[in-house]
C-alpha cells in the first residue's frame, strides 16, 4: 500500500530550475534513500515535502492527503516529522526538554500547555519520552544541555525527537554526516529498531553503506531530476548513477 | 504662507534624511538596526558646541566633535558587529542601545542635563524670496545633505569601497570568500554612516541653536520613521522618508500643534509597519528571519 | 524598616514587575520597546478609575493591568505577521503614539499630570511583585515556557514540529502588557502623581537592557537584571550620576562577553550540582 506520492514535483529559484519533475512513491513501512551528488536537489525535496519551500508545480500526497496547500506548521499532523542536515535543537534547553518539544501536537490546547511539564498530559508525555530516551539508550543524557552533549549524541537526540510525534512518514536528512564508524553502527541499530517498529522512512545520506545497511529501495537525483531507482545494490550497479557521481562520459562504460 | 512652510519642512526633512541615511546603511548593509545613531548625533551636536565654549575657532569644534564622534563610531563596531556578527540580530542591537545610553549619560556627567543654546557662526543671515525667508544655515544644511547623499550613493556605486560595502551586505561570508577584507570594510562603513549622523548633529545644532544630552532621541526616532516610510534598506527611500517627514512635521505644527507631531509621525509609522512594512522603496527580504 | 529602604523595595517591585513584562515576548526573541507606553496605559486607566470614577484600588489596578492587555492585544495581533526588528520599531513608535495622546488629552491633565488621589504602600506592591514572578515561574516552567525558548533559537524548527509560532508569540507579548500595566497602575497609586512624559522611550529601553543583562533564559534573569540595576545607584552613593553609565557599561561588557547575560541556564545546573 503507498503511504506517500510525489507526483511531477517542480522548483525553481530565480529562473533555475533545481527539482525537475520528480515522481516517486514509498509503500507503507518501507525505508527509501534518497542518493544523489551534492547539489542534486536531496535536501530541497526535503524542503518542499516539509513546506519550507512552495513548489511550482506538482503534488504532494500523504495518505491520499495533498501536503502542498497545507501550512507548514500542520504538516506534523499528518504524520510528517524529520530530522536535519546541520542539527537543531535547542542548546539552552535540556535533552528531554527538546525531545518533549517533538510531542507538541499531542500537547492539547493553549490551557494544557500553560501547565507546567509533569502536571496532566504533560506528564504522561514525559513518561513517553523518558520511554524513548531510554530505548535509544540515552536515559543518561536527559538532564543535560543540549548544547553541552557530543556531536553524535545530539543526532540521535534528533531522531528521538522526530519520533515523539509518532510520524507515519520520517525524514531523516544525513543521518550520518558527521559521525565516526562507531557512531554510525550505534546510530543503523537504532533506526533498524525503530523501522522494525513499522515506521515509514525516508532517507537522504551519502554513506551507500549506510544506506544498503538500512533502506530496501533507493533513487538517485541528478541535477533535480530522477536518474535511477531500484535496490540500493542495483542502483550502485547503474552506469548512469556512477557517471552522474564521477562525471565520467556514458560511452567509457559502455567499454568498462 | 504654504510656501514658507514647505521650505522649513524640507529644511528640518534634510536633518531626518542624513540620519535615515546613516540608520540605512547599518540596516541595509549589515542586518544590524544601530541604536547608537541617537548618540552620534547627539556626540556631533553636543560636542560642537562644547569645543567652541571651550574657546576653540568654529571649525575645529565642528571638525574636533566628528572625530570624537567617528572614533565613537569605530568602537561601537569593535564591541557589537564585530563579535555578534552571525548570531540573532537583537544582540548588536541591545548593545547599540547599550552605547546610546553610555554616550548620553557620559556627556550628561561632564556638562549636565541642560539645553544649551549655541550662538550662529553666521549671525541672524537669511535671504528673502517673495514672502518666503531662508535662513541661510539651513539652506547651507539643505544642500549639503543633498549634496553628500548624491556623493554617497557615487561612492557606494562606483569606488572599491562601494563594491567592498556591496558585496558583505549580500552576504559577509560570500565577501570573504571573495576576497573582501570584511574586518576592514565594514569599520569604513561604520566610520562613514558614522559621520553622516554626528554631521547631521552639527548641522541640527546649527540650524536650531540649541543643544542637549538627550537632543539624538526625539530627532532620531523621526530618523527612523523616515527610514521606515522609505524603505528600510534604501538610501533614496531613506531621502524621500526624511524629507516627507520633514514636511509632516511643519504642517502638523501649523494645522494641530507642536504636541500634536508625535502622534502624527508615529501614528504613520506604526500604520507604515503595519500596512506596507517594506515601506515605499524597501526590500521584502530584509528583517525578516531567514530560512 | 525605614523610609529609605521601603522607597527603595518599592522601586524595585516595580521593576522587577517590568522586567518580566519585557522578559516574556524577550524569550521568544522579541524586542518591546514600548513597555513604559504600556504602564503609562496602566498608569492612566487605573488612576482615573480610582479618581474619577472611584473605584476601589485593587479594582482599578486590575483594570489598568487588563487595559494595558488589551492594547498589547491589539498592537500584537496588527505587528506580529511583521517579525524581527520590524516589532521593536513598532513598539518604539507606540510608546511615543500613547505618550503623545496622554500630553494631548486635557482630561487627564495633559501636559500638567494627573494626581492620584488613592494610595497605596509597599505591602500590596511587594505581594504583586511576588505574584507577578511566581507566574513568570509557573509559565516558565510549562510547555509553553520551553516552547518560547524554543522559538528565540530557532523559529521556523520549532514551527515545523506544529508550534503555532505567531500566536505564542502574541500570547507572550499580551501577558507581558498586562504585566507592565500593572507596573504602571501600582507606580501611579503609591507616587500620587503621574505625567506623561516620565514613560520615555528610553525607560523601555533600559527595561530590556536590565532583563537582557539579567539573562533571558531562565526565570532569575529579569529578577537578578531589575535588582542590578535598582541597586547600583545605592552601591555607587554620591555618584548617581555614573548609574546610567555605569550601567550601560555592564550591559555593552556582558553582551561582549556573554551576550546569555549574568544568569544562564547552563550556570544555574552547576549551581544546582554544586549545592
């Protein structure tokens, strides 16, 4: 069953048109990579299903639902949460402070949300958080600053986050840049965890490792467009993919 | 009668526009709203006239108060732009806020809270036309800022400054990138924005003879307001605002009274802010939060 | 307690009441330059509600807190589509809209001031300043506290997790009128004499510059940022003409050197490990 449809997806910024009719589906549960050059336009379709950006043409679907008309802010509703390229969370505030901040839209309304964190639903929600901290096994790092944790913690901490909007479709925007071997292998753990879980997924990176590690489908973008889709294996086969990311000319594979 | 009254309020426009030029350029080129103008202007004024009390020939004081001034200005960039610079915005505006009240109260503790009233260099001189009288200092002020804000845009539009100041108001890091010594242009631009507003002071304290510690506040909100109306980020809205809000002001005067300006001239502001933020020539861009 | 220090706490109740006026919208990065326009609005409702048409102080207090409100309501709902330093320029342009309509206004005294006739000491001043920060605690300490930080940092992140971003900060800024409304309504009943022009642009000015040297991360920085600046006055006796400067020159340092101001959240953990 498709859970998620881009169909014809156009952008352009100041006359250059950066996402070129992208089309692509992802099944109910299932773990796409988004792979591609830098510049190929990853981020930005990030960016367009999110509602940073408008497209200029094209629709979004989730579950049957156009995202496109819809405010940025109510997207989450749907089922949409994501993590960032260049982490954000807020630093002055503490890590189960900032993955409560992922459980807004299950908060209530203006009055329950001027009680303080452990009265009413907030506490119920706090529980749910300490939940998923300790699952990710960072129970150890939820009092401390956001700002004052090690790079590769803080990347979990947003995934964390992310998921106490229980989303039925997650974004994860280079999930690895960034991180050691070590981390790395901690982090593919917890996201295997968590797609198990039944968790759609939707990946940029640029580890294939990574990448053949977690997701069962990939597409490659070039220059905004859809070059290639398949397993991550056969996409990492794909004479167009490996020209697109050595810039190599076709006919030289055509003898290699 | 009319006529009069247009011509004082162009006169008066002048001052608003060199300070809505000075506020422009931090604004436009730097993202950085500077609330030491009030200060500057005031620090030229002031000083002017407190170096001819001191006994000095009127143009050493002029020149003696924009080098206080201008050196002022040059410290205000090494303790807010230079250090806050890529961070939220509202930092360097709170500690422009901070030297405004530095500078005031500094001067305040050495000569007092009292208005000054500071002779005319030129005597009671003014020209008739018809019924119309032109009080020559004001004149001089007048096409002097008119003058130094076609010299200005000249400079910015053509010189290797010009293109310095241009090129880190797109982006600081871009500019580098390119070559640009950011940490060597942006003192000049300091240091020239700097300049206009304390000139604007001098000319203030010589149009209107009369000087305090606290004389930047009231003639750089207006300064603000024109900036605002014109456009934040556009020197010849900065222009247009300043001399339209001269002009508001002298009919304010004359239809309602002098109680009444304030009103008028932040009612139009907060309905500019409101109505058309990006004022007549402003860039939507500018001030707000980028992606 | 003498007469002295009861003058000074009171001054200092007061501020602190107008530090977390300004705190609130300042936590969700917002600058109000208009606050003493605010308690001006407090100042005038409550007195002429207690004078005029006597009322009952506690009663016209209230309502002077609850006009204030309204107009942050009001100004908030028109300014706050316009973001960023657009809303300090608003609220600047406020402070001096209401200052000029009081001057004007003969039948407040214009000019010449309105006397208060009611009067009240400092007990009733304390125990509103006392209230005053318990909700800024309690606020603060909610989702709604953590979401205001959230936005000062990070605006469009935190709207993306469903955070209706214009309207908590149109709540944090009506709060913070109400609360400098009553700043000005209990200042207008224990001074029994207000004037237009005492709520200058530059008291706003020096309200955010006490909350920012304080700190806006945590709930003790207004409180540490009013008492700073309250007291450095008495510190410095004889030489009241330096407070400004003085002060202006802790402030320019603190933004320099820590631009978090004196209390930080981070500083407040150690603290609390420590003890």
């Amino acid at each position: 069953m498709t859970l998620f449809r881009i169909e014809n997806l156009r952008k352009s910024f100041g006359g250059l048109e950066v996402i070129r009719g992208v089309s692509l589906e992802v099944a109910q549960g299932q773990r796409l990579a988004l792979i591609g050059p830098n510049g190929a336009g990853k981020t930005t379709v990030f960016n367009l299903i999110n509602g940073y950006y408008r497209p200029d043409e094209g629709r979004i679907l989730l579950d049957g639902q156009d995202l496109v008309p819809m405010a940025p802010r109510l997207r989450i509703r749907h089922g949409l949460a994501r993590s960032f390229q260049n982490i954000r969370l807020i630093p002055h505030l503490t890590v189960e402070e900032n993955v409560l901040l992922g459980a807004h839209i299950h908060a209530g309304g203006m009055l329950a949300q001027a009680l303080p964190l452990f009265m009413g639903r907030g506490r119920k929600l706090r529980e749910q958080a300490r939940g998923l901290l300790e699952d990710a096994g960072l129970t150890a790092h939820r009092g401390a600053l956001a700002g004052s944790l090690a790079y590769g913690l803080r990347k979990r901490v947003e995934v964390v986050r992310a998921l106490m909007a229980r989303p039925r479709l997650l974004l994860l925007d280079e999930p690895c840049a960034g991180l050691n071997t070590q981390e790395r292998g901690v982090l593919m753990e917890e996201l295997q965890r968590i797609a198990a879980s039944g968790v759609t997924m939707m990946v940029v990176e640029h580890d294939m490792h990574f990448v053949g590690g977690l997701c069962d489908r990939a597409i490659v973008l070039n220059f905004g467009e859809k070059i290639a889709e398949g397993t991550p294996a056969e996409v990492a086969r794909d004479p167009a993919v490996i020209e697109a990311y050595l810039g190599h000319e076709p006919e030289k594979y055509a003898h290699a | 009668m009319v006529a009069q009254q247009l011509v004082n309020g162009l006169m008066l426009g002048a001052i608003y526009m060199m300070v809505a030029v000075s506020f422009t350029l931090f604004f436009g080129c730097l993202n950085f709203l500077n609330f030491s103008v009030p200060a500057l202007f005031m620090l030229g004024g002031f000083l002017t006239w407190a170096f001819v009390q001191m006994g000095m020939p009127w143009v050493v004081a002029v020149l003696g108060a924009l080098a206080v001034a201008a050196v002022a200005s040059l410290i205000v960039e090494r303790l807010t732009w230079r250090i806050q610079r890529g961070g939220p915005p509202l930092i360097p505006l709170v500690s422009s806020l901070g030297f405004l009240i530095l500078f005031e109260n500094l001067v305040l503790v050495r000569w007092g809270s009292d208005a000054r009233s500071i002779p005319s260099p030129f005597g009671d001189a003014n020209i008739r036309i018809g019924e119309v009288v032109l009080g020559v200092p004001q004149l001089a002020c007048l096409v002097v800022a008119i003058g130094l804000v076609f010299g200005l845009q000249f400079l910015l539009a053509r010189s290797k400054l010009g293109r310095g100041i241009r090129s880190v108001a797109e982006s600081p890091e871009t500019a580098t990138i390119l070559g640009v010594e950011v940490n060597k242009v942006v003192p000049r631009l300091f240091l020239l924005a700097g300049l206009f507003c304390a000139l604007a002071g001098v000319m203030f304290s010589l149009s209107y003879q009369l000087v305090s510690p606290f004389m930047g506040d009231q003639v750089a909100l207006k300064g603000l307001a024109a900036m605002v109306l014109g456009g934040m980020g556009s020197v010849w809205g900065a222009v247009i605002g300043g001399l339209v809000i001269g002009l508001i002001e002298i009919f304010a005067i004359s239809a309602l009274s002098a109680d009444h300006v304030s009103v008028v001239v932040y009612g139009l502001l907060l309905a500019v802010l409101i109505v058309r933020p990006t004022g007549l020539f402003g860039d939507a861009g500018l001030g707000q939060q980028k992606l | 307690m003498s007469g002295y220090w009861a003058g000074i706490l009171v001054i200092l109740a007061i501020n602190v009441i107008a530090a977390y006026s300004a705190w609130l919208p300042l936590a969700a990065g917002q600058v109000n330059l208009g606050t003493a326009g605010f308690m001006a609005v407090g100042a005038y409702a409550g007195a002429v509600l207690s004078g005029d048409y006597e009322w009952p102080v506690g009663a016209a207090i209230a309502a002077g807190a609850v006009a204030s409100g309204l107009l942050a309501l009001l100004v908030g709902s028109a300014v706050l589509r316009t973001r960023g330093l657009y809303l300090a320029l608003a609220t600047l342009a406020v402070n001096e809209v209401v200052r000029g309509i009081l001057l004007n206004w003969d039948a407040v005294g214009g000019a010449s001031g309105y006397p208060v006739i009611a009067h009240i000491e400092l007990l009733p001043i304390a125990i509103a300043a006392l209230c005053v920060f318990l909700v800024a605690a309690w606020l603060g300490a909610s989702r709604f506290g953590m979401t205001l930080h959230a936005i000062e940092q990070d605006e469009t992140m935190t709207g993306l997790f469903g955070v209706h971003v214009s309207r908590v900060q149109l709540a944090a800024f009506t709060i913070g009128g109400v609360m400098a409304g009553l700043a000005g309504a209990l200042y207008a009943h224990h001074f029994s004499y207000i004037e237009a022009q005492y709520f200058t642009v530059l008291m706003s000015v020096t309200i955010v510059l006490s909350v920012v040297l304080g700190g806006v991360q945590t709930v003790w920085g207004p409180l540490v940022g009013a008492a700073f600046f309250t007291l450095l006055p008495e510190l410095f006796r004889g030489a009241s003409n330096w407070r400004y400067v003085l002060f202006a020159a802790g402030v320019i340092a603190i933004m320099a050197l820590r631009p978090q101001g004196i209390v930080t959240r981070a500083a407040l953990m150690r603290l609390r490990r420590a003890a």
